[in-house]
C-alpha cells in the first residue's frame, strides 16, 4: 500500500527535470563560491529580482493551500477535503522549502543566514518574514512527518504527532496568516519605489488574500494533475467546493483591488496605457476577471476540465502579481535611476530547478508514500 | 516641583543611578547622548563627552517663561520620543517653572519661582515661549499680576543665558502678524529695549524640532557656553542651511517638475511643492534632514505633500501668504545629489523585455489553457466512466 508501483520513475519528464536540477545545483555552488555580482544580473538598484519574485512570493504564495486544507480539515473538520490534505501540505512543504532556499541563495551573506534567530531585531520586518519562514518550516514537516512514520513503522512517533497535531495545524494557521501577510508589508518600506498601481497600506492584506485565491486554486490544479499524471480518479465534489471557495475569494480580492484603485493611484491610471498599467491590467484580467466570469457560471464548476482552466488563469495571475510587485512596479523608479534588469541565465536555471526540485520531490513522496490514503483503498 | 527638590537634596543620587531606578540603562543613555551629539553635527566621541556632562553636573535649574503662546512648543517637546524623554529631560535639567507643567498652582508657584530666581541668580537657565506683548504697557499678558514683559525683563537679567523657543518668541510669530494688536515682540528685542545683556539663542519653529531645543541645552551643559549662532541668534547646526538644499524633492526642484494643483497628478509623484508657494527656498531649518517623531523618511511637513510656510523665517511664516511663491534670493546647490535620472521616465529595455517574455508566457498559458480546457467535453464523460 505505501508503494505506488504504477508511478514510474524513469519518463522522459522526469529525466529532464531531474537534469535540470543538476544543472541549477552546480549553478548553486558556483554562486555560493562567486558572490551574487557574479552570478546574477542584480545591481543597487535591483537588489530582488527573479529569485524573490518567482521562488520566493511565489513559492510562499503556492503554499497557502496547505494552511487552508489542513485548517479546514483538522480545525473545522470539514471531513469532505481529508483526501486532499496530504498532498496540500506537502505541496506547501516544498513551497515552503524552496523560498528558503532562494533566500538562502538570495542573500548576501549566505551564510549568516541564521544570525536573525539568535539576533532578534523586533523591529525589523525582515526578522518577521525569516522567523516565520523557519517556523512555519518546521511545522509544515510536522505535518508531513505521519507519512514518514507510517512508511517507516515507527508507531509510537506517528501516535505523538497525531495527538499534537491539532495544535501544529493551529499554530501553523496563524503563522501563515502572519506570513503571507508579511511578505505584502516588506513592501511597504518602498513607497517612493513601488508604483502606486500596486503600493498601498494594505499590501499585506491583499497579499493575504490572493494567497488564499492561490492556494485554494493550487490544490484544485495539483489534485487534477496528479489524478491525470498517477491515473486515479479525483473527487469531483472537493474540486467543485475548492471552485466555490476560489470564487468567494476572487471576489473578496477584486473589492480589495478596485477599492485601492480608486482611493490610491486612480481608475484613470490603469488606462493610461503604460508600462505599469498593462502589467496591472494584464494581471487582473487573467488572474482575477476571466477566473471571475468562468466560475460564476454553473457549468464551469460542475466540469473537471473548465475547474483545471481556471486554476491555471488564478495561479498566472496570482504569480504575475507578485512579479509586478517585486519587479516591474519598481521597474520606472529603477529605470529612471539608470539602471536595467534581465534575470541571467544562471538566475534563471536556478528558478528553473527550484521548480524541477518540488516537482520530482512531489513526484517521489507520492511513489513510496501514502500521500493519496483514500485514493488507493 | 517642590517633592522633587526635596527628595533630591535629601539623597544625593547621581543622574544615573536615578535613571537606572527609571528603566533607563546606561547604554540607552549613552545612546540618546551620542544621537543628540549627532544632531550638533559633533564627532561621535563626543557622546561620551556629553554623557560624562550630564551623569556628574549637579543639574542646572531652568526656569520656563510662558507669554503669548499656544504651549505648541511644550507639547512638540513632550512628545520627542527618545529613549523615556520625559523622564530625561526632566533629570537632566532641574525644571524649576513651567506653566504648562507645573505641580502646584497660584500664589504657591509664584512664590517658588521668585525663590529659585533667588537662590539660583546668575545661574539658571531661562526659557521663553510667546512673544511679548509691549503695547499699552503690556497689558494684554499678565501671570501672577504682572506683565509678561516685566517679568520677563525681570527673569532675563538674572539669567545665565536665554532661550527663545518657537518663532513668537524668537521673532514674534503668528502674535505679531498684520496689524499686531498686541504689540507681539521677541523676546531678544524687549530684553535689548531695557539694555539688558543677558546671551540670547533663537530656536524658531511652529514648533520648533524639539531635538535642536534639547541639542543646544547639552551643548550649553557640556561645553558650558552657547553653540555657535548665526546673526539672527539661531544656532549653526540647525539653522545653518536652507530647507531647500536638504529637501528630498530637491532634484524634482532642478528638473522642473512641479506639482502645481493639491492632487494633482505631479503632486501625487512627489514633485516639488515650489509652485503651491512652498518657503523651503528661503527658509533656514533642518526640518528635511532631522524630520519629526522618530517615525523615518517623509515626517515633515513638506514630506508629506504640504508646501513648507516658513514657519522659522521672520519675514516669511505668517507674513508672506501661504500659497505665495518664494522669492529664492539664496541660490544655493543641493547638500547632496540623489541619483542621476540620465533617462526619459521610460521603463529601461532588459525590464521590458523580461516583462514582454512573462507577459507572453501567461497570455500564452492561459490562452492555451482556456482554448483546449474550456471546449473540451468529452473528459468529463470519460472520467464518469472511470
């Protein structure tokens, strides 16, 4: 039972992606022996760029759905959406681990990296997002950890976590709460940078709640694709639930955004035709107005293959917005300043295996553990 | 005030250990004296210097005048936030009167005061805030029964030195705008009218920065004489420059880029306030380089998107209208150049590339995703089937 002897390993998918992480590995070292200036195309006045945008705000914005599974599951015992709960958090595991890794990569001093947890500067919003980083880290493998335990036998540890694991869940809620929300005000130390389009004082809370669109999109996407990729059958009625909670989201998160427009930079602003103002346009159509129309139709919700449409439209949009905060809503400010960005290739190659990195690591948890208990009996 | 005086001739505790007893430790000591050494422009050893001043002086008593005033500068003072500022403030100096914050009250406090003038003559420190009125004898201020211009001719002849805290004391202020009814006076002109000789330093503001108030008291302390003061009696260090040369929207200033209507699209990006009548050309304050209650960049007025009024300027706050633009007679160079904006507000060309390629990977995506997602129907069945 804990072997999915259907999975294979060896594909054509995998041995590319399991080449790209090698490459991107040897990419690692290098930099780590080279420094940043060498490796990647950043300067002063672009000191985040691809690694934040897509492996950190992304990768934190993917995880959401494991916060919100395992709340619905284990806190409000929604029995309904058990069979997804594993693969969620484990999915935020390696969202989780991947941001760490990038920030680890990231910064300058690679290796001070753990100066914040003995060095507490409370004042300090980088100390926030790098405590709960490692905390919710660690609670995240806790979360895992039954799966290791039933694969290893070991019965009295899967008993202990069990028993704790309310609290875990719990506490893991509020750190991700706190966290998505964080990353959105690390950006509030920027406002003559950020472009109005997306610099608000409620930044952190938009960040929120589009990682929770993310999330509930995220599992939606994974649960199909992994039915498709591992050939078991998913089950329609946690997918057409995820779609409603999507939905509810979407709006909540469309009243944020258009309530900031018009009380910041102005509804004339999107429309100006701009660099930024296409971005902003770009990202609201795809990930929040199309999801938006096609999920307000019945027959949308009700179809597999429609859901698994507006999961991609959700999690582009989700991923773009974050790019157009770290990226290209600093984009003018830097310009104007003189400088230019274009991720390198080595930045590039890195993000590249980051993902090729949660993939092949989902891929191996879902062969040689029970990631799908219900699926299989 | 007379507790305190009491408890502290019973027990004859250093500064220090009563700020220990306070909460305050000797690094959060060290550290307020090397920020207000900062602020002086001084070296940073001289924290030490200043620190060694405070913790050994017995503390100098200083006696607090208040006339035409809005108390402004007691509440702007109040709220510097440092370290337990009030606790310090309050240690560090001996507050012998201040109307604002005295104990008792009537009779009581004046008789205190007329006896530390007594006990302290040619010694104390006195403060002013408000400007004086002289008309009709100055008769539109009285505390106590008696005119705050005898009483201030009376408390600035014994006193070591004076300090005109806030521009009505330092130049007459709002009091003596058009048509002045009171006769509203500095205080440095009522005490040259009675040829008294007593050093005066100007700290104008509405209200003034507290922490050039509390900088030049150190230096008094520490150095035992007055920091170095412009012709006008402003100390150097704060009023040496132009609001105009520190601003941060200085380089908007040299390209041209104005806001010219509250809420206007240049008003919005920050551009220079010139064109609402902003003073900073011709106004002499460290407002744009000290900033307001410790909050970070962008806490002063100007800052903020209000055009600066020259609150520090005789001649220019209150007299000049508010929307009126400056009349730059000083041209001077920025203090620093920010970063050069070599090119048009145009977003550079690897940006736009890198933004054209994600643009295309997710109108790309997505257009694939929905043409081959949303037609297809057939996947259901066959998932039924399954």
């Amino acid at each position: 039972m804990t072997k999915n002897n259907d999975i294979k390993m060896m594909t054509p998918t995998t041995i590319v992606l399991f080449i790209i992480l090698v490459a991107g590995a040897v990419t690692a070292v290098y930099r780590m022996l080279f420094g940043l200036g060498a490796a990647t195309n950043l300067n002063d006045l672009w000191p985040w760029g691809f690694w934040i945008g897509v492996d950190v705000l992304g990768g934190v914005a993917m995880a959401a759905g494991g916060f919100i599974i395992a709340g619905a599951v284990y806190i409000l015992n929604w029995k309904k959406y058990k069979v997804i709960v594993r693969p969620a958090i484990l999915n935020a595991f390696f969202g989780y681990l991947l941001a760490a890794v990038s920030i680890f990569l990231d910064i300058g001093r690679s290796f001070r990296i753990w100066h914040p947890m003995v060095m507490w500067q409370v004042s300090s919003i980088m100390f926030i997002v790098s405590i709960h980083v490692v905390l919710y880290t660690t609670t995240l493998a806790t979360e895992s950890s039954p799966m290791i335990f039933e694969k290893l036998g070991m019965k009295k540890a899967l008993g202990f976590v069990n028993r704790i694991m309310a609290p875990v869940v719990l506490f893991g809620v509020l750190l991700s709460t706190l966290h998505q929300s964080s990353l959105g005000a690390v950006y509030l130390i920027i406002p003559t940078k950020l472009s109005p389009l997306w610099y608000s004082n409620k930044l952190p809370y938009m960040f929120l709640v589009s990682a929770v669109m993310m999330g509930l999109s995220m599992v939606s996407f994974e649960t199909i694709l992994s039915a498709r990729v591992f050939k078991h059958k998913p089950h329609m009625e946690v997918l057409k639930g995820l779609a409603r909670g999507t939905l509810i989201v979407i709006c909540v998160y469309l009243a944020l955004k258009v309530f900031d427009l018009i009380s910041g930079a102005g509804i004339s602003a999107v429309f100006n035709g701009s660099f930024t103002s296409n971005m902003w346009l770009l990202e609201m159509v795809a990930g929040v107005i199309l999801p938006l129309v096609l999920l307000s139709m019945k027959s949308t919700r009700n179809r597999l293959n429609s859901i698994f449409v507006v999961n991609i439209l959700v999690i582009l949009g989700v991923l773009l917005n974050r790019l157009n905060v770290g990226i290209f809503g600093v984009a003018e400010y830097a310009s104007m300043a003189g400088s230019d960005y274009f991720p390198s290739w080595m930045e590039l190659i890195v993000t590249a295996a980051m993902i090729a990195f949660a993939v092949l690591g989902f891929k191996v948890c879902a062969k040689y553990l029970d990631l799908y208990p219900e699926t299989q009996h | 005030m007379n507790d305190q005086k009491a408890d502290t001739s019973q027990e004859p505790v250093s500064t220090l250990d009563r700020l220990r007893e306070q909460g305050v430790s000797r690094r959060d000591f060290l550290k307020f004296c090397t920020g207000v050494a900062v602020a002086l422009g001084l070296p940073l050893g001289m924290g030490e210097a200043i620190a060694e001043a405070v913790a050994n002086q017995k503390r100098p008593p200083v006696l607090w005048l208040s006339a035409q005033e809005c108390t402004g500068c007691t509440e702007s003072l109040l709220r510097s936030n440092h370290p337990t500022f009030e606790k310090l403030i309050l240690e560090l100096i001996s507050l012998e009167y201040h109307e604002t914050l005295l104990a008792g009250c009537g009779k009581q406090a004046e008789d205190w005061r007329v006896k530390s003038m007594k006990e302290n003559k040619g010694r104390y420190i006195l403060v002013v805030d408000g400007s004086i009125p002289v008309k009709d004898n100055g008769i539109y201020c009285k505390i106590g029964g008696k005119t705050a211009q005898s009483l201030l001719e009376e408390m600035g002849a014994q006193a070591a030195a004076v300090i005109a805290i806030g521009s009505c004391a330092s130049w007459g202020g709002i009091p003596s705008a058009d048509p002045n009814p009171t006769g509203a006076t500095s205080a440095h002109e009522v005490l040259k009218m009675k040829g008294i000789t007593t050093p005066v330093v100007n700290i104008p503001g509405c209200p003034p920065n507290p922490y050039n108030f509390l900088s030049t008291v150190l230096h008094l302390l520490t150095f035992r004489k007055l920091p170095e003061l412009d012709e006008q009696a402003r100390p150097k260090f704060a009023y040496g420059r132009l609001i105009h040369e520190n601003c941060e929207r200085r380089p908007h200033f040299d390209s041209g880029r104005f806001a010219v209507q509250f809420g206007d699209e240049g008003h919005r990006k920050g551009y220079c306030l010139y064109k609402l009548g902003c003073k900073g050309p011709e106004t002499f304050a460290n407002c744009p380089s000290i900033l307001y209650n410790d909050v970070g960049a962008g806490a002063w007025p100007v800052g903020t998107g209000h055009p600066c009024f020259g609150c520090t300027e005789k001649g220019v706050g209150f007299t000049v209208p508010l929307h009126y633009p400056a009349r730059p007679k000083y041209i001077t160079p920025p203090t620093f150049f920010t970063e050069a904006y070599p090119g048009k507000p145009e977003v550079a060309p690897g940006t736009k590339a890198l933004a054209a390629g994600v643009a295309g990977a997710v109108i790309g995506a997505a257009g694939a995703a929905m043409l081959t997602g949303l037609g297809k129907k057939d996947d259901e069945n066959k998932d039924k089937e399954e």
